[in-house]
C-alpha cells in the first residue's frame, strides 16, 4: 500500500493546487498564474473529487468570481464556504432536507466581505445538518469522506470545508464553531483552523445553531494564510446586535513581522492531558510543547477545574438555544414543506419530522426540554451559572499565561459509523473544543504531526481578543517545523 | 350575595417609530399589498439578526416615564416560544423577567363627573416586544394567507394592576391611557386600526372578599365600547355562574361582538409552555440616569396637570377644565391661543361651542387637522371685543374659516359681515319697521314687553344681522318710549 | 427517566410528529444524557451570575431611518405555498385557542 500522504519539503515543491494562498497570491501578482486558471483548475478538481469525498454540496459553474478587484489580497484566489452561510441566489441547505430547496435573498456579510475582497466562491461545503455534530454524518446529503482514509469522517460539523481545504479544492474555506466544529475537523484533515474571539466576526448570514456559541472561521494551509482570511472576514457590522466593536489590526501584518517566542508564557491545563488520550495524540502535542520550549518559550501549568463540567454546559446551552433557532423551519415561508397533513398543526408537525434528521430532533427534543417549565432552573439556568464559572477558570489561567495549548481531540479521525449509535461517546469528542466557545476565547488547531498514519493537531487558545499573538505564535512554530507539509494524496 | 368585580387590563399599543423594532422597513405600510414592507430580517430568513431601533427604547421610557413608572437600570429582551404562522421566528422577542419600566399607575375619574373621587389604577409593568404578523382567512375555508408587514412593528405592552372595578373605570382607565399617550406622541392608538388593542382579564367575588376569584381572560375586542360592554357581559356571567353554585373555569373567552356576548375558545390539549429564554442575539441595555432626565424634562405638560392648571391658574369650569385636558390637540390649541388672549372663558366657549360642533359636523377629531389654527380665533375674539362682528355673525365666519382656512378680518371684508354701528343708518331702519309694524307698536303700547324682540329681529333681517344688537336694542327703547309717551 | 409520555409532551412543543420507535429511541437517550448531565448540579453555584450573554457591548442600537423593503416578489418567491402574495397555510381556525 502506498502512503495515504506526501510531505513535501517546502512550498515550492506544492503543486499549486496545495500551496497556501501567500505563495498564490505572488504568483498571480508575477503573471505565472491567472485568476482564470485557478477557478476553472479549483472547480475542476472538486467535480472530479466529489464522487469520492463529497465535500461540495453544490459547485459553482465555474465562470464567476472574477471581480476585477485589485490590491486585495484574495482577488480571484478560490474559497469555499461551508452551507449554512447564506448566499444570494446561491442553494443554502444547512446540510438539512428542510432547507433542500432554499435559495437565499440576501448575502451573509462574510460572503459580502469575500465578493468585495473578490475572491471567488468555489461552491458550498457539506456539514452536519445545522452544524450538529462531530462527523459531517449527520448531513442529510451523504456523509463527506477524510482525504487521509475515505473509510474515517472527517470530523465535523465543517467536515466539507476542512476537505476543501485539505484537498487542494480551495485555498481558504469558511467554517463555523459552536463547540469545535472548525478546529476538530481542521485537526483530523491536517488542515489550520480557527475559531476567533466571539463577536470578531459577524454571524449576520449564519444559519444558527447556538447564537451565543457560534462564531465563523476559516480553514487555511498556514497560520499567515489564516492571518490574511481573518483579515477580510472580521470586524465589526451594525447588522448583528453581538459583533464586536473592537479594532481589527492587520493580523498578516502582525504574524509577517514575527514574534519572538522568548519568555512568551504557554499554560498547559493539567486537566486537558488524562486518560482517554490515544497515545500517539499524546505523544505529538509533546513534541509540539517541547517544540514552542526549544523557541524559547515558558511552559506553565495552568488550571481548568470545571472542564468536567463543560460538555453537560455546552449540550444543554447548544441545544436549547438551538430549540429556538430552528423554531422557523416550519414549512410557511421557504423550504420544504410535507406533502400530506390533515391541518395547520398537522403541518408543522410532519414537515419537520419529515424534514429534520434524527441527530437535530434529538436536540431540539433535548433544548426544548432544557427550557420547559419546571426544569429551567435545573438544567437552562443552572448551566448558565456554571458557564461563568467556566469563563472564570480561563480568565485566572490567562492570568498565568499568554496562551494555552492543548490537544483538540483526544484521538485521530475515527471509522465512519463507529461513533453514530450513542450521541454521548460523539459528544465526549469535543472535550477539548467545546470550552473555547462557552468562554468566547479565540482557540485555533494547527497539524502538529501524524499518529497512525493520521493528522493530529495542537491547539493555541489565547484570551479575548488575542488572535494576533495566537497566529503569530503559531507561524513561528510552523516556520520551524514542517507538519503542515504533510498533505492527503488525494 | 353582592358581589365585586377585579379587573386587570393588558393593553398592547403600536410605537409610531419610522421603522420596526428590529429592521429597518418602514412602519407605514397601511394600504399597501400584503408583504411588501418586508424584509430578510422580519420574515425570519435564516441566518437574520435583530438590531434595536433605538427610538423604541427611547419611547417605552418615555411612556414609562409619563405613566409614573421606575425605569430600569438595565433591560434585556427574552425569547417567547411558539409556533403559528404570524410569527415568522417561531418565537417573539419580547421581554420576560426584566422590563423596561414598572410600578406606575394611571389617575382615573379626576373631575370627569362631580362628586367622583380621583382613583388611582396601577400600573404592573410595561414591556417592548415586536408585533407579528397577519393571518387573513381564505373564502374557501381550507387555507388563511399570512402577511408579514405588521411583523417587527415595536409594541408596548402595557400591564395594569387588577385595581378596576367596573366596565366605566375600565373604559376611563383607556381613555386615559391614550389621552396621556397621544400627549406624548409615542402612539396613534387608534382600536380600530389596531394600533391599540386590550385583552381584559375579569374575576367576581363576593363583596367583601379580598382573596381573588378565578380569572378569565378576555380577547377580541375591538373598541373602548366593545371593551365596556364584554366585561359587562362578563361580570354577569360569572356571578350567574356563582349564584348556581357552579365554579368560574380558567379560560380565555372571545368577545363577540355582534352578538355582545363572551364565548369559550376551543381549548388546546397541552397547555402553552412559552420557554421564555434570554435573547442571546440582543446584548442587554442599561439606561442612563442622564438619559432618563433628558427624556422626563423635555416631557409635555400631561393631562392631570393641565386640568389642574386650567382650574387654578385660568378659573375654568371642571367641566371644560377636564374636556380640554382630555383632548391633547384641543388643549394645545387653547393653549396657543390663551397665551394671546386673556379672556379664557371665551376661548373655551368658542372651542368647546361652534368649533367642536363643527368639527363633529365635519367628522374632523383633531382640529390641527382642520383649516382653524388658533391666530384665525384670536383675530375673531378681538373682532368681537371691539364690535366689529357680533356674536352671532362670529359664527358665520367660524363656518368661513373652516371651509376656507382664511384670516378672520379677510373673510369679513369679503362677505360684508362688518357690523353697523352707525346711529343715523339704525335709526333709519328703526323708523322703517315701526312704520311697517303698527301692531307691534300698539301692543308695545299697551304693555306686551315681548313686542321689542320681534321688531328687534325685523331689523336684524333688515340689516342682514350686520346691525349692532346692542345699539339696536337701546336705540329701538329710546324710540319707543318716545312713541308711548307721546 | 424521560417517560415517552413527558417525550410526546415536549415533541408537541417542538412540532416534532415522532414515530413510536423515535420516541422510545429518544426517551432512553436523553435520560441517559440528562443522568450525565445531572453532573452540574453539584456545582455551588451561589451568587453566581448566570451567562446569559456571550462576550457583547450593551446598548448596540439601530437609527430609526427607513430603508427599502426587499418587496412581495422577493420574500413570497421561496414560499412552498402562496397565491403571489402572501404564503398560504392550512386554514386558521379563529376560535381555537390562539398562543
Ligand atoms: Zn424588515
């Protein structure tokens, strides 16, 4: 059998399909490439591929994008985006048969940012339906296949996007993550992603699972490319009450100037590295730890007490709010609606048991009894107070330290199917992930290495606001070493 | 057994803002095609986020204010869940445990009628929440048809404390309610364009009684009348209900009005669980002290404290004092023309008189919008005072000054309404009618006082009612008495 | 323990018609999810501040300017069911009870 992957020895090397979008970009600007080529070559390898990997879960035609935008940095460079961001004209699904057949009147402010910086949309990206899950699985349009091993997922909910990505299918990918769903399926494709502070980037056009979770991310090749794609997507828009009105510097700039790692305090959360961990997982996020220590880094203990806590939080927080959002799915103003009911409940009822998977009922069933009166108190409210306490515990460690590094999953991408017949081992994956949001951090996942033949991957956490030295940290570290050469052979 | 009746009344009221609570399409889409001010956000696209129109929050104060109520420090939207085709979120934001105002109240019965004591009615809490939509129900009975432009128009939802007692209070409680409104301008308040709506929730118990009865709620009613005449209807019911021996059911009933009578609604089977929730798309607002007293000083002067003006400081009946204070545009308009003009009896007269007949006569309910602006009366006032016009030619322009919207002086140069003061031409006239009038005379004469107000009146014809009364009258004594003592 | 009976409760709230088999499927699954999650309700949670908000600014307001709707044809288009104007749905029976 041959490798399932080809680490390459630097950029160069990279058939341009793979190189980040930074070396792209030089080549358009010196002529070696066209904007053409690059869509047409993008759109062309994710029709071949999406028999295989089905990460696209439409493909734009192949001739738009070309903008004629110029001194923007993504002109004519080819992303994707992930289907529950909506885009005018364009079919936005959510991965659900609800919104099978649902063309979107307007543009999601990201999609408006990404057509004025005129980057050129390659097509939308398969997830778990309405973002709910850790697989791509639950998507109601075919599971989507890891490029290291068609027979693993390839995490999730981004699965499509981080594929897109991993695959050389686009340059830059738009996830989003309510509980880790850019940075574990970055992790499990050997692909960067991020999940920024909560409120740097407008949720205006995301289709919400867990509005005070959800935050929009990209998945890149590198941590500059990452730098510049937060740079297009962030900042802040009088269109959502939540977006943050607190300046945006240049985070290209910033990572291109470079970082001195000297004295730059890494916490370690004791509680993140226990039992439960494959081996080879464990193995890699030391040798990145003592990787940052060899720049001159100071590795600090720092702690986490209530991480136990943070999956009940999260579930019943994610769902409950999720009950709500997904309220208007109803089948009145667009979508599907049952073909057969006796009468307006009738309706409602069948449309959406006709029209949601089984993961999203479960959820909404889950939310909706988390808010239901008498149990308010004990479950909605409860995790809300224990939210804070969760806030509090990175507030002390980012006390200690400037960021917190940690694995993001606790083993490589599983077997399709292996984790589907109990929810709970499926929401045990997202331990490591899942505090990053009920805090609002910024938390990103660079590839630290491969554990089987698989990608694992380390994540940076920095406090509010911090994405700046989080990438900056995280290109030093990749200046140094070469993981995230390493690429599917796709 | 007599028995007391405990009133609570839950008003909604629509905020005139230019836009909706949460997007900018604009609120004044009256007559237009169904869905047409709409927009991604307030037809529940996926993916849409609210934003709040800051007016909105300005006007819930304000109304707060104005209604003597505290005002939050700090306020936050909740989420209320439920499913029906108007709503186009699956829920409603609206608030739940931390409302922009509460503890405020309403005086009633302040000098409406004498003898009746003030009485003060409370006010529970006052929320902001987004309107929904429109269900129209279909000819063929199979299907409704839901518009969405009243979906996301700003709401105040206006809770009283269950302090009334009988349908009149409930009915001044509303009327004081828009009065003090309109004076703010926050609110058309308009029932029957739906602009304010009132659910009534109504118990009995047996007089004497503190602890309350079970309550029934009570919908779908569509006037200040419609809302007396339901709660009537209900209080009737319920103490029939109790005088059988039968126990009153929780429910909501519907008002019919045709038939003038309450009705059960089909009940569902669960019972609604609305999952209240803190909006997590909205962050909370906290409002300003500064804020609050920018607001309350630019305030109008209210209802209770013109009436109260009108009697003390202007001598005016409590009668004209309360129907003034009562109708926010009239009181303006008195006001504007009492700060020129002294004589304030005469301005109410005029106003609370001709002027509001008129305007009946016209179907014109605030007379801004009429053709009379307060410099047309105070020009006609001083025409009386200096005997230009009389009184009673003064009424012939008021239907002038309505139908044109000229100056007083112009409209009676133009029809010749200046009155004749002159004593040569009277005495003329006078000399006329006598010779015409023998009889009259005679029986003047012979002592029928009555006589002097028929010639009067043939020299007012005579004169086309331009002469002087009071000149016409002295004169027409002085020669008469002439005739009988010759 | 979720009954299926408290499940066919909160499906009714949700507008979820489940099948049987959905509802014993999702009556055992969520106790023993709630069972784990019943974990927080060790914490001491006194005078904590519940969360209510993620990371935001107060006080985020809008100008009250009007700007152009999007229209009739626009948001009724996608509708599974209208008569060109406004979106059709099974007959709205007035007096039942109405949320
Ligand atoms: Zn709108």
């Amino acid at each position: 059998m041959s490798e399932n992957y080809i680490k390459y020895a630097n950029y160069k090397e990279m058939p341009a399909h793979f190189k980040p979008a930074h070396e792209i970009r030089k080549m358009i600007d010196a002529k070696e490439i066209s904007e053409a080529e690059l869509m047409e070559s993008a759109v062309r390898r994710s029709k071949e591929t999406n028999g295989l990997l089905n990460a696209f879960l439409s493909i734009n035609g192949g001739a738009e994008g070309f903008s004629g935008v110029k001194n923007s940095f993504w002109a004519g460079i080819p992303v994707a985006l992930k289907d529950n961001i909506v885009t005018k004209g364009i079919k936005t699904t959510a991965g659900s048969k609800i919104l099978e057949n649902y063309t979107p009147i307007y543009d999601a402010t990201v999609v408006q940012k990404l057509k004025n910086a005129g980057a050129p949309i390659v097509g939308k990206t398969n997830m778990d339906e309405f973002a709910m899950g850790s697989s791509t699985e639950n998507s109601a349009f075919g599971v989507t296949k890891n490029p290291w091993d068609i027979t693993r997922v390839p995490g999730g909910s981004s699965g499509g996007s981080a594929v897109a990505v991993a695959s050389g299918l686009a340059y830059m990918a738009l996830g989003s993550d309510t509980g880790g769903s850019i940075r574990q399926p970055a992790a499990l494709c050997g692909v960067c992603g991020m999940k920024p502070t909560y409120g740097r980037v407008s949720r205006y056009g995301l289709i919400a699972f867990a509005s005070s979770l959800d935050q929009i991310g990209p998945f890149t090749r590198d941590a500059l490319d990452m730098a510049y794609a937060l740079d297009v997507i962030c900042g802040h828009d009088p269109k959502d009450s939540t977006s943050s009105a607190a300046p945006a510097e240049s985070f290209s700039d910033f990572v291109k100037k470079g970082m001195d790692m000297n004295g730059v305090k890494i916490g370690i959360p004791d509680e993140y590295f226990g039992d439960g961990i494959e081996q080879g997982v464990a193995e890699r996020v030391k040798e990145a730890i003592n990787q940052f220590e060899k720049m001159g880094a100071k590795i600090v203990s720092v702690k986490l007490p209530h991480t136990k806590y943070a999956i009940p939080v999260y579930y019943l927080i994610a769902t409950a709010e999720a009950s709500s959002n997904l309220s208007r799915f109803d089948g009145v103003k667009y979508g599907f609606r049952a073909a057969e009911f006796k009468n307006l409940k009738d309706m409602y009822m069948k449309t959406r048991d006709e029209g949601f998977g089984a993961e999203v009922k479960r959820r909404i069933i889950l939310g909706t009894y988390a808010l239901s009166s008498g149990y308010y108190d004990a479950y909605y409210k409860t995790a809300q107070k224990a939210r804070t306490k969760i806030k509090e515990d990175f507030q002390a460690a980012f006390s200690r330290a400037d960021l917190i590094l940690s694995p993001v999953t606790p083993a490589t991408a599983f077997k399709i199917g292996e984790k589907t017949a109990d929810p709970l081992t499926m929401y045990m994956s997202d331990i490591f992930t899942i505090s990053a949001n009920l805090a609002s951090i910024p938390a990103l996942s660079i590839p630290c290495g491969l554990s089987g033949g698989m990608p694992v991957g380390l994540q940076l956490s920095g406090n509010y606001f911090q994405e700046g030295k989080m990438l900056a940290a995280a290109y030093e570290f990749q200046k140094r070493t070469d993981h995230h050469l390493c690429v599917a052979a796709v | 057994m007599k028995y007391e009746a405990v009133i609570g009344l839950e008003v909604h009221v629509q905020l005139s803002t230019n836009t909706k609570i949460f997007c900018s399409c604009s609120t004044r889409y009256s007559g237009n095609e169904p869905n047409t001010s709409v927009c991604e956000v307030c037809s529940g696209q996926p993916g849409v986020l609210p934003v709040l129109n800051a007016e909105v929050l300005k006007r819930a104060v304000k109304t707060g204010l104005a209604l003597n109520c505290s005002i939050a420090k700090r306020t936050k939207f909740d989420r209320k869940n439920y499913f029906y085709p108007d709503l186009p979120k699956g829920y409603q934001v609206s608030q739940f445990d931390m409302p922009i105002c509460a503890n405020g109240y309403i005086i009633v019965n302040d000098g409406l009628a004498e003898g009746k004591k003030d009485k003060k009615i409370g006010i529970t809490r006052i929320h902001m929440e987004e309107d929904a939509g429109k269900n129209v129900h279909g000819s063929d009975g199979k299907s409704s048809f839901v518009d969405y432009n009243r979906a996301g128009v700003p709401l105040l939802e206006i809770v009283s404390e269950p302090d009334i007692r009988t349908s009149s209070e409930a009915k001044e409680y509303l009327e004081k309610l828009k009065t003090i409104l309109k004076y703010i301008d926050v609110s058309d308040c308009n029932m029957e364009d739906g602009s304010l709506r009132c659910d009534a929730n109504v118990s009995v118990r047996p007089a004497g009684e503190t602890k309350l009865g079970t309550k029934v709620e009570i919908k779908n009613m569509n006037s200040f009348r419609g809302v007396q005449k339901a709660i009537d209807y209900e209080i009737e019911r319920q103490i029939k209900v109790c005088e059988s021996g039968s126990k009153i059911t929780q429910e909501t009933r519907l008002y019919d009005e045709a038939k003038a009578v309450t009705l059960t609604m089909r009940k569902k089977e669960e019972a609604f669980d609305y999952r209240y929730f803190p909006e997590p798309d909205l962050p909370p607002y906290d409002i300003a002290p500064k804020d609050i007293d920018a607001i309350n000083s630019a305030l109008p002067e209210l209802p209770d404290a013109k009436f109260a003006r009108y009697i003390n400081e202007m001598q005016l009946s409590v009668y004209d004092a309360s129907l003034l204070s009562n109708n926010p545009s009239l009181a303006a308009f008195f006001d504007e023309c009492a700060a020129g003009y002294k004589n304030y009896k005469a301005i109410t007269n005029w106003l609370l008189g001709d002027i509001s007949k008129k305007m009946n006569e016209l179907g014109i309910e605030d007379i801004f919008s009429s053709r009379i602006r307060p410099e047309n009366l105070l020009e006609m006032l001083v025409l009386i005072d200096n005997g230009t016009i009389s009184g009673k030619i003064a009424k012939t322009v008021v239907d002038e000054i309505f139908a044109s919207g000229e100056k007083s002086s112009k409209i009676i140069e133009k029809l010749g309404l200046v009155q004749i003061s002159d004593d040569g031409f009277i005495l003329k006239i006078i000399n006329e009618v006598v010779a015409e009038n023998p009889k009259s005379i005679s029986d003047y004469i012979s002592g029928k006082e009555a006589a002097v107000g028929f010639l009067v009146g043939q020299i007012m014809k005579k004169t086309r009612g331009k002469a002087n009364p009071k000149l016409v009258n002295e004169m027409l004594i002085t020669e008469l008495a002439k005739l009988k003592n010759a | 323990m979720i009954s299926k009976e408290e499940i066919t409760k909160i499906a009714g709230l949700a507008m979820l018609e489940l099948s049987e088999n959905e509802k014993a499927e999702y009556s055992s699954q969520l106790s023993s999810l709630l069972g784990y999650f019943n974990e927080i309700q060790d914490l001491d949670l006194a005078g904590v501040e519940p969360t209510n908000h993620a990371l935001v600014a107060d006080n985020v307001l809008r100008e009250d300017t009007a700007v152009p709707s999007l229209g009739q044809n626009v948001v009724v288009a996608g509708a599974p069911a209208t008569d060109g104007k406004s979106y059709r749905v099974p007959a709205i029976i007035e007096t039942e009870e109405q949320p």
